[in-house]
C-alpha cells in the first residue's frame, strides 16, 4: 500500500474534530465587535488570523506534509505522495453576523486530492449545525442525511436565498420567499438540505466555496451559471473571485428558478 495513503475516514475525522475545536474557539470573539461602527475590521482580522495559526498548527501535528492552501492552484503533477492533499480552510463565512451576533455564521474545511474535491465541512458554532460530505456519497447535517428539496416546481412557498445587492441586479419575479440570511455558505447548506429550493450566489471565491460544493453535490444539486452550464469551479483556483453569478440548485428546478430571475433594465 501507498505509505503516503490515509483513509479518507481518518482524514475526514481529523476536519471534523479541527473544525468543532475551531468553533469553540470562534465564540470567544463571536458579538464583540465595536457597537459605534457598522464593520470591526479589527475583531475580524483577529479572529480570522487566530483560526488561520489554529488551523496550521492542527495540520502540521498531524499532517506534517500535507499543503495547506493559501490562494494558489496546487502543483499540477499528479503524485502519490503526501503532498497531493491540499486543505482549504475558510475561518468566517458571515463576517457581518459574527460581529453583531446573529447566530447565522461560520467556518468551512475542504481537501483536495491530487485536485479533486474529496471532502468538505461547514461548521455553524452559534448553532451546533455540522453539514459535511465525501465526495460521491451522502450528505449529512449532523448524523442525519440530507437532500435537496424533492419539489418539481416553484410556488408561493417555495425559497430564494439571495445576496445583499439582489436589488440592483434583479426584479422581484420569483413567487416564494426571497431571504438574504448573510452567509452564503449556510444559504448553499439550507438548499442541501432542503430548507430552500435555490440560493443565487455572486462575488466568491474557490476558498469560499471548495467545501460547501462538496455538500452540495453529494446531496443532489449543483452550482449552475445562470446560461444553464455547469460552474468550472477549478477554474478559480488561483484565487480569483468569481464575477459571475450562480445558482446552487437542484438541476430539476433550475430552468423555473432562472426565469424568475428578470434581469433590472
């Protein structure tokens, strides 16, 4: 056997176990920030730099060779050996609510194998909710299995999770709910889990997203541009943002959940 192999197990517990420690860790700085100004850069960048060293640290004691990704597209030689497994930790996903101290925030793990997503975790402290996935099987918040919403259309029940400036884009075409709860992770878990039919998702990064596509997929859906392909999320490895718009979304409500979607004139 590959002295370099670890079972995905082994490697899926290790992201679990870091990123519940990292939560508690997270609730020290969570709803202190400055109450006179309206984003507290400082309690940020504190909070996102202790996670980051926590995080680095856990890695290197368990998986001294393991890469720890930092905005870079990882080496394209395929490899056997330890350094083909790439980490992609995102400390705060919700930055506003994390320092106001609204519950809907958190933190996402990923790894990469020689490139190719193997697992993801999204971690939700102030709420206790774990989403996580390996890559081609189930789906889980906690130990239950999760699944995007099973309806074959869109009605007045039906829920639109959206982001801040949805109104400068969009018209108000979608018959359901529309919801900006401020994390767009948690929104691509909540329609992983069935709670809302589609979230639109705008201005991400491949940090942002690596472990939540995980989840996603591994529960039924997709990221969907919105001409209907396929999102290249591989793409955006070096760390650009992606400047397009997207759908997470079950394949079979997409084309409703895009004509909603009228464009401001």
């Amino acid at each position: 056997m590959d002295k370099d192999y670890v079972p995905i197990e082994d490697l899926k517990s290790f992201a679990i176990d870091f990123i519940q420690k990292a939560g508690e860790e997270a609730l020290e700085f969570y709803g202190r920030g400055a109450p006179q100004v309206k984003f507290d850069e400082t309690l940020i960048t504190k909070a996102e730099l202790h996670l980051n060293q926590l995080f680095q640290q856990a890695l290197k004691a368990r998986f001294p060779e393991h890469a720890f990704y930092e905005g870079q597209s990882p080496d394209d030689a395929y490899t056997h050996e330890a350094k083909r497994y790439v980490w992609i930790f995102d400390p705060l996903d919700g930055m506003s609510n994390f320092m106001a101290g609204i519950p809907v925030w958190g933190m996402s793990i990923a790894l990469l194998d020689n490139k190719w997503p193997v697992l993801g975790a999204f971690y939700m402290p102030a709420t206790g909710d774990l989403f996580h996935a390996l890559a081609g099987q189930e789906a889980f918040r906690g130990t239950q299995a999760i699944h995007v919403s099973s309806q074959e259309s869109i009605n007045d029940e039906s829920v639109l999770l959206t982001f801040s400036r949805f109104h400068q884009y969009y018209q108000n075409g979608f018959p359901g709910k529309q919801l900006n709860l401020g994390c767009t992770s948690a929104h691509i878990c909540y329609v992983a889990m069935g709670c809302a039919e589609a979230a639109l998702i705008a201005n991400e990064s491949y940090q942002d997203l690596a472990a939540v596509r995980v989840i996603m997929e591994a529960a039924g859906g997709h990221f969907m541009r919105l001409d209907g392909s396929k999102f290249p999320i591989a793409e955006y490895l070096d760390g650009q943002t992606a400047d397009i718009h997207l759908l997470a979304v079950p394949t079979t409500l997409f084309a409703q959940v895009n004509r909603c979607l009228k464009k401001q004139l």
